[in-house]
C-alpha cells in the first residue's frame, strides 16, 4: 500500500512516516500543506492519502477542501481524514458520492496504530472508516440543516433579522407586518427547530445558533 501524508505538524508528519513505514506501508510523499497534497496525489497516484483538515496557509479548512477536490479528481485514492477536529462544513460533498473510499478518525481516539493502520487499508480498498463521534455530529448537522430548510421564505428573513439582534418590534417594521404575525412565525421557527418553551429565554438565541452553523445569509 502506497500513501500520501499532509500534515503541518513536523513532529507528527515525521512519527507517522515511521510508523507506518515499520508497519510495510509505502509513503510515497509527506508534505505540510493542501497543495502540495494535491500535486502529491496527481504524481504518485497513491492508494490513499492521510490529510489533516487545518493546514497551511490559513489553518482552517484547507485540508478538507482538499480531500473533497481529491475525491472528485483522484476517485481510485482512498482518503482518510486525520484531525482533532470533527468539520461538518463539507460534510455533504466529502460523501456525497457515498462513503466507498473515505475515513474519518480523530487523532485523540487511535491509540494504537495497528487499527490505524487497519482503518487505511481498509479505505485505499473502497472501505469505509468513521469514528462514532464523527458520525453522530455529521448526522446532528444534517438533521440542523433539514429543519432549517423546512422554513418558509418569510419565517427566514424573521430568522435573518433576529440573527441581527433586532427586536420584535423592529423585525415587524423591516418587514411591514404587525408584531402579533411576527411573534406567529417565530413560534413556527421555534416548532419547527424542534426548541421547547423556555423561561429562560434561550431559545431565541439558540434558533440564532442554528442559523448561523449553516452559512446564515445563504438562506436568505
């Protein structure tokens, strides 16, 4: 099995060449950053390619950018995800072609690198590997997303305008309606978002909450 390696972390790019390397897998290229994961993958057409998700330059999504790209480009390289991080945000593209070729495992949870290993070959197979805690907020995230799209037009811009801070009553003059049909399509918000009645009041902020956890003005 031949593999690729992105991961900024000197030290751990490095302990995991040797690990693997012990274990006979092939590691055809380690680099530091999503470009240089992509030139590596189109040169040696690895079996699979291990990438961490925050990588140079900007340490935020850009090796999961890249794995989506290298799935779409390189469908004969498995790709496993290697982070302490569980990112939703691509969620849909990463498996939207299924989950034949594909891992997830956060770092914190291998503790042995047999099953590490394990989870590779299973992935450059066209298997499938996903930690549970993975999956449960892959699975949240899409439930979230799946409210939030069952609102009407006009209960998002009242979702839109609470996300701005703006009150009821000011809500209903952005909108040209009576407070009292403002007050209605907020309590379909919060039916709909599955948020029960409160006395604290968190309900408006946690509607806000959802709204925002997938791209918030999109919706609009």
């Amino acid at each position: 099995m031949r593999v690729v390696i992105a991961e900024d972390s000197a030290i751990l790019r490095d302990g995991l060449v040797q690990l693997l390397e012990l274990r006979g897998v092939e590691v055809a290229a380690a680099v530091e950053d999503a470009e240089a994961l992509l030139a590596s993958v189109a040169e040696h057409r690895p079996d699979a390619a291990v990438v961490d998700i925050r990588l140079p330059p900007g340490h935020t999504d850009e090796g999961l950018r890249a794995a989506v790209t290298l799935r779409r480009e390189h469908p004969g390289t498995g790709v496993l995800i290697f982070s302490q991080y569980v990112e939703t945000k691509y969620a849909d593209r990463l498996f939207g072609d299924g989950f034949a070729g594909v891992g997830y495992l956060l770092k914190e949870r291998v503790v042995d690198i047999g099953e590490f290993v394990d989870a590779l070959e299973r992935v450059a197979a066209g298997g499938t590997a996903l930690d549970p805690d993975v999956v449960s907020q892959m699975f949240g995230a899409s439930r979230r997303a799946r409210a939030l799209d069952s609102l009407t037009p006009r209960e998002r811009e009242v979702l839109s305008l609470m996300a701005q801070g703006r009150t009821n009553q000011s809500i209903a003059a952005s909108l040209s309606v009576s407070e009292r049909a403002v007050e209605k399509h907020i309590a379909n918000i919060f039916g709909k978002l599955d948020l029960p009645p409160s006395d604290t009041g968190h309900r408006r902020v946690l509607a806000v909450l959802r709204y925002l956890e997938t791209g918030g003005q999109r919706m609009v």
